[in-house]
C-alpha cells in the first residue's frame, strides 16, 4: 500500500462555507482534488436540472472519486452531504473502491456547523439562492446524523469561528 490518501467528506448546509473553505484548502495543498456536484452540473449541463442530468452528475461524482484513487489523490468533497443514508453510501463507495485499488485511506468527517440563521441570511446575498424551507429540512435532516455511527476515521467540528 501507498501513503495514506486523506478523504474529507465536508457536511453543512448551504452557506456554511463549505466550498469557500475547501477551495483555500485545495489551492494550498496541491496533491487534493476538489470534487463538488454543483460546480459538475454548472460545468456539464450549464446549471440545467432534470432527473436524467442529476444521474449523470452522480455517476460523474462517483467516477471522478474512483479516478481520483487511481492516481492517488487527496480528495475533498465539499456537497452539503446532509442525509445520513447517502453518507453511509459514499463512504462505502470510497472504501470498497480503495480495498480494490489497494489504497491505504482515512475517510475525514469535516462537519460545518453553522448556526442556521446565519446561513440563510448568507444565501439571500448569493446569486442563485435557495429558499429558505430548503436550507431549514437541510439544516433538521442533518442534525440527525450521528456522525459516531459512520465508518470514518476522524470526525473534525468546524464552527463559524473555525472558518
């Protein structure tokens, strides 16, 4: 087995400063790829959404993670990953993929807690915004992660102070 390739898988709703803080990250550590579903679907569909395109992007997401263990990359996903059972699914993903490939890896947790008024006040000064109700479910449904019963290796708290 090669060094160990670090896999941070960001959780935090929208605003939260995930992809500002991943970006800085990637841009000051130059052997981590930033993998980030909203920027595929601007790239590939030019912002677009259907169901059939939503797919695509997933599998797009998921290749790109596979190719990026190929060629032994550090790898941060900066989605909100607010759901528990899409959480359970991508970090089987990324381990059944790794033991293929024989790659030694540490599946990292950085969680983007947030307080949530704040992040919507932020997504009303954004291009794009979402509407409120949606980032207030993101917010619930994520607070019922319990991030100790995931598969990871580390689990990292990040606060607005942390940002």
């Amino acid at each position: 087995m090669n060094n160990v390739l670090n896999i941070k898988i960001l959780s935090g709703i929208p605003a939260s400063g995930k992809s500002t803080w991943a970006k800085d990250y990637v841009y000051n550590n130059r052997n981590t790829v930033r993998i980030n579903r909203d920027d595929l679907r601007k790239s590939i569909f030019n912002d677009f959404i259907t169901d059939g395109n939503e797919n695509f992007i997933n599998n797009a997401k998921l290749s790109l993670i596979k190719t990026s263990l190929e060629f032994d990359k550090n790898i941060i996903l900066d989605d909100t990953h607010c759901y528990k059972d899409y959480l359970i699914f991508l970090i089987d993903y990324i381990r059944n993929n790794a033991k293929q490939l024989n790659k030694n890896i540490k599946i990292i947790i950085v969680d983007f807690d947030v307080n949530v008024n704040v992040c919507v006040k932020r997504n009303f000064k954004r291009k794009g915004k979402l509407d409120k109700n949606i980032i207030y479910h993101m917010y619930k449904t994520k607070n019922e992660i319990n991030y100790n019963s995931l598969d990871i290796d580390e689990y990292i708290k990040m606060s607005d102070s942390g940002l």
